[in-house]
C-alpha cells in the first residue's frame, strides 16, 4: 500500500515547512527564471503548500499546474483561496491527477521551474530517477524542499530517544509492493543523479524548530513519530507508550523542543 496523506495533517504543518524552507534557494531560483508567464509545476502537490509559499515571492503572471496521485487533496486546491505572485496579482492553477513516474515529456514541457516539497522521502528509487530524468529532460531549474535526514534532536534528552529515531527511520524505508521508500536517503540520491546529468546542484538545511509557538504541530508529529517507531518495532509499544506520556507532559509544561531536520535542494542545468 502507497502512504496517504491527510489534508489536515498537510495543513497542520504548512506554518512550519513556510517558516523552514530556505529563502535564499528560493531566492536563487527566481534569478534563474526568465520571462513570462511563469510555468511552474508542482510534484507531489498535495494541497498547494510549496505554491502558496513561493508564488509571492515570484513576478506575475504565473501559472502553476499541481500534480498529484491523490485526487481528494487536489479537490481542496480549487476551494483554497488564489495564491498571489509578488505584484498581489492571483496566478492561475490548474490540478492533474496522476503519479508522478507515469509523466510524459510532454506534461513539463516548457516549465520555467519545477518544485516539490516533502516529496522525496517518500518516492522509491524508480521514481525518483524517473522524476529527475523528467526535469531534466525540461531543462527547468528544482527545487525540491523539504526532505527529511532522519536527524531528530529532543530536548531535554530522554533514554528511549535513541531507538525510537533508529525504529522510525527504518519505518520510513519500509518496502511499498516489495520496493522500499527511500527515507532519509533521498536527498543524497536526487544529488547524485542530478550530479551524473552535469546540473548544478545547492542543499541548504531547514529543520522544523518544534515548540511551545506550535503545539498541536508537536502533538501530532509526536504521535507519529512514535506510532511508525512502534510499527516497525513492536517491542518498543510499552516503552513508547510510557515515553509518550512524558514527553506530552513535557509538552503541555512548554518544557519540550524538537528539532526535525531536513533539506532543500536546488538544481539546475549548468
Ligand atoms: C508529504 S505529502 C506533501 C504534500 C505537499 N507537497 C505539501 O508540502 O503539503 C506528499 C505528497 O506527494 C504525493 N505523492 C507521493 N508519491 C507520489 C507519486 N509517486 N506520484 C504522485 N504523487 C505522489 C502524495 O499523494 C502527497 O500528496
């Protein structure tokens, strides 16, 4: 089974990937991009997140074309406020449902740039070459934001913390229909195949800085963090259980910070 995504979880977390992502990658790619209209494709899209962020940070006009595997997330794209370029002008989108590894040359033909956001991580090895062999094959500058390291530093430090980030991140490389995700090791490979097509490539880090300013964020990224830490090791369900008491008591006492780490990464042809 392929992991889903809930709207809520999406939206719940969208004030933080805004507040992470790298400003002066953004910054480059908008120097990178030339002449209007902007065609920007987003992978991965969800509902919009990684559009609403940098569509304002671009000049008009601006036309973005989500994709996505998961129609329900792209119905909510339509009943979302329009984002709006740097000048306050709305830009134009339109929502393609599809996975990703099944994009023709066609369908990024004539991008300006292309971007995704909290992609990565979850696409196997096939797909990550088949949408890298896509953007190359557009000739469009990336910037894919977002993908996590498997770093995760609580504070104050806790005795279980070891095993549930070795648990967790071992559960973020599970096989999908036999073929396992690639995790923390997605970056590097993006980095690698974007090396072996002559692009240029730039990574900044971004970590969610969890905090008392984001506690329903903290819950929720406790919870799953320490649920996909147990599915993958059941033996640690007792302890989890008895860690996640204290760390949301932690929380509630605004006593608890996380620091969830992660990268971006630009490239472009050189
Ligand atoms: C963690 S969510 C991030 C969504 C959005 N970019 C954001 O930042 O809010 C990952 C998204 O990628 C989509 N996705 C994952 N693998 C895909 C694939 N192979 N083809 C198409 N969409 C895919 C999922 O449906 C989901 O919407």
């Amino acid at each position: 089974m392929t992991p889903t995504f809930s709207s809520g979880w999406l939206a719940v977390r969208e004030p933080e990937d805004a507040r992470a992502r790298s400003t002066a990658l953004a910054e480059a790619l908008a120097s990178q991009v030339h002449g209007a209209p902007i065609i920007a494709h987003d992978l991965g899209s969800g509902t919009g997140s990684m559009m609403r962020w940098l569509a304002p940070m671009l000049p008009g006009p601006q036309s973005w074309h989500l994709h996505d595997r998961d129609a329900r997330l792209l119905r909510r794209v339509a009943g979302a406020p329009r984002p709006v370029d740097d000048d306050g002008s709305v830009v134009s989108v339109s929502t393609h449902v599809g996975a990703l590894d099944d994009l023709g040359p066609e369908d990024l033909r004539g991008a300006s740039l292309i971007t995704a956001s909290a992609l990565l991580d979850v696409l196997t090895e096939d797909e990550l070459r088949a949408v890298v062999s896509r953007c190359v094959a557009a000739s469009a500058p990336v910037l894919f934001a977002l993908t996590v390291t498997g770093d995760v530093a609580v504070t104050p430090a806790d005795p279980l913390d070891d095993d549930l980030r070795a648990a967790f991140n071992a559960h973020q490389q599970r096989a999908h229909a036999g073929v396992p995700l690639l995790g923390p090791t997605a970056v590097d490979r993006a980095r690698a195949l974007f090396d072996r097509a002559g692009w240029e490539v730039r990574v900044a880090d971004t970590p969610w800085r969890l905090g008392g300013h984001a506690p329903r964020l903290l819950a929720e990224w406790l919870a799953g963090w320490t649920d996909a830490a147990v599915e993958q090791g059941p033996q640690l369900q007792s302890a989890a259980a008895g860690y996640r008491a204290r760390r949301t008591a932690q929380a509630r006492a605004g006593a608890l910070s996380v620091d969830v780490h992660h990268r971006d990464l630009m490239a472009w042809p050189r």
